[in-house]
C-alpha cells in the first residue's frame, strides 16, 4: 500500500502535560492522563511517492476541494514527515491532505488529533505494522505531546517512566469501560495568543510549578483510581483541581499567560451552580479559554441546555469519550 487514510480524534487532559525537559521530543517532566474523544476529528490521508523532492502539504475543503496549506502549517507537517521517514526507516516524499470534522475555527486544539491521524497514515501507507506503543513515540516526533495520547482510544496515561526516550503512552481503560461525556463550551474561536510550546518553556518560571509537581503523584493516583471505580466525584474534583493549577502556573509565569477570558469564568461558575443543583458536572481547561465540560450520558441534556443559556457560549460541541485512530478506505485524494 502506498496511500492510506487515518481518522484520530483530539484528547482532553484529566492530568495535564506542562513543563518538559526536551521540547523538541516533547519529552514532558510529568505523567498526564486524558480521555480520548469521538467527534472532534481529523482525516488524513498520505501517499508515499518514492522518489526524493518536496513534501505536497494540502487542506482539504468540505466539498472535497484541495488547498495548499499555509507555509507555516506546511513546515510543521513536513517536519513530522521527516522524523516519521526517518523512524519508518523510509525514504522519499510524502503527499498528504488534511481535514478536521471539527469546526477549525473553534479553538480546540488539533494538533493532538492531527499528528496522530499523521502519524497513523503514514506508517499505513509504507505498509508498516500498526504497534501501540511505536505509534505514541511517532505521534510525539511531531513536538506536540498530547499527540502521543491521542494514538490510543479511551483512557490513556503518557508516559510510565520519565525521562525516558522511547516514552510511549499506554491504555489506562478502554472508550467501553466508562462512557463519560464532554460537552466543549467554546467562549472564544480564535487561536490562543501564547502557544503551548512558549507555556511548557516559561512554566518552570512560576513559583507554583515545583508545589505542583510535589503533590502530582497523589493527585495521578486519584484520577486512575476514579477512571478503574468509575468514580466521576472523585475524577472531577482531582481534574478540576489540575486544570486551576495549570492556569494559576501559565498566569505566574514570567512574563505571565491569560488563556482564560470573561466567559471561561461564567461557564466555570455554571457548572459550580449545576453542581449545587445536585449535577455531577466538573470542569477542565487545556491551553485555552474554552472549558470542557464533564459529565455522565444521564446528565448531559441538562448540563447541554444549562451552557447553551450562558451568554457568552457561542459554540457548544457535544463529544465523548472514543475508541482512537482507524483506517478508512475514504481518501481526500
Ligand atoms: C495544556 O505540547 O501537546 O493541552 O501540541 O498544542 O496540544 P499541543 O500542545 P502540547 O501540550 C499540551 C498542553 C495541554 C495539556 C495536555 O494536553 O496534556
């Protein structure tokens, strides 16, 4: 086979990676855990052409038109596709075309579900063999390391040993093990000002940051224990609590990051309202304003009809959790 396509999803952080000791092979300084999503999606297909030259990086519009991808995207993808040649052991050029089933424009971050459908198609379309573990480090070679989670479906802890190169994510509970949902309350669709690359370097500035680190181990072992007791009290609490502190790290930083805007406070102080209410409702945030929202199947019309009366919700994307990448036979090209 010389094209494959690969469908991944995007992943939310119950434990949050931030802070690494190598940003370039996104090699973080602490576990995270997340759960996999099922609608937030990229498709991506890539053909392995055996002869030497420039990569072809393109977008694929919903009508089915191709576009070239902007230089700066292209240039992160082509960078991907070298470390991927290079650990596939192939040489030559790839084309690829890309898609995101999730409004682009929404400000939840794709990277995790793009380098992971990448790093799927590609190892597919030189006709390698699809293995857990290598899959974490490939979707890693691209600098992003949520990637590295998002090649595995359900509840996913990354890595199991730090410092370690060959760091690869593993399987915590399958998508059928616990079927929680994310309702994601988008208050704002623009790109962040402040990468995550810029958050990981100037998190270790913070003075938060090592008290963090110190009381991580109790706080990881409580997220396994929820996801293996099904426990959505004692998950969202320990999430809730990491999602303040990694954003209470990014604002004392030096110079300090405020991913945070006027409607992220209004969805926290919902769903703090719907819990006093008697909803087993917690909250989340990853590098961004937008707040996903956690709950159980039960719950989640309320919870839905509660965020979609906020003022400043503009976008509400009902998701759960999902099964992790698979191959599809519906090529972009
Ligand atoms: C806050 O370096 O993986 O989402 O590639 O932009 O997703 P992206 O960033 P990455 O850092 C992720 C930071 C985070 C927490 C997390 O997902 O663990």
């Amino acid at each position: 086979m010389s094209k494959a396509t690969a469908i991944a999803a995007a992943n939310i952080a119950f434990i949050k990676y931030w802070g690494a000791q190598d940003l370039d092979r996104a090699l973080p300084l602490n576990q995270s855990i997340s759960m996999t999503l099922s609608e937030c999606v990229t498709r991506t297909t890539v053909e392995h052409l055996p002869e030497e030259g420039e990569h072809l990086i393109q977008l694929a519009g919903e009508e089915g038109d191709l576009i070239q991808a902007t230089p700066a995207f292209a240039a992160r993808i082509a960078h991907h596709l070298s470390e991927l040649a290079r650990d596939l052991g192939v040489e030559g050029a790839f084309r690829v075309a890309t898609i995101n089933t999730f409004p682009s424009a929404a400000g939840i971050a794709s990277s995790a579900s793009g380098f992971a459908a990448l790093a799927t198609a590609t190892t597919a379309a030189v006709g390698q063999e699809w293995d857990a573990s290598r899959m974490s480090i490939r979707a890693r070679l691209s600098g992003s390391g949520s990637a590295a989670r998002s090649v595995l479906g359900g509840y996913v802890e990354w890595p199991r040993e730090i410092k370690d190169p060959e760091s690869a994510a593993h399987q915590l509970a399958g998508p059928e093990h616990w079927e929680l949902c994310d309702l994601v309350a988008v208050v704002d669709a623009g790109a962040k000002g402040v990468s995550s690359r810029d958050g990981h370097r100037r998190a270790l500035s913070s003075p938060y940051f090592r008290q963090r680190l110190n009381g991580l181990p109790r706080r990881l072992e409580t997220v396994r224990r929820s996801i293996a007791a099904r426990d959505l009290v004692a998950l969202g609490e320990a999430a809730e609590a990491e999602a303040i502190d990694l954003h209470l790290i990014a604002m004392s930083s030096d110079p300090p990051i405020f991913y945070w805007r006027p409607g992220t406070l209004a969805v926290l102080e919902r769903v703090r309202g719907l819990r006093h209410e008697g909803c087993a409702v917690y909250a989340t945030m990853d590098a961004g304003p937008n707040v996903h929202v956690i709950c159980e199947p039960e719950e989640e019309d309320r919870v839905a009809a509660a965020l979609g009366e906020v003022h400043e919700v503009i976008r509400l994307i009902r998701d759960r959790v999902g099964p992790g990448p698979r191959l599809s036979e519906e090529h972009l090209f």
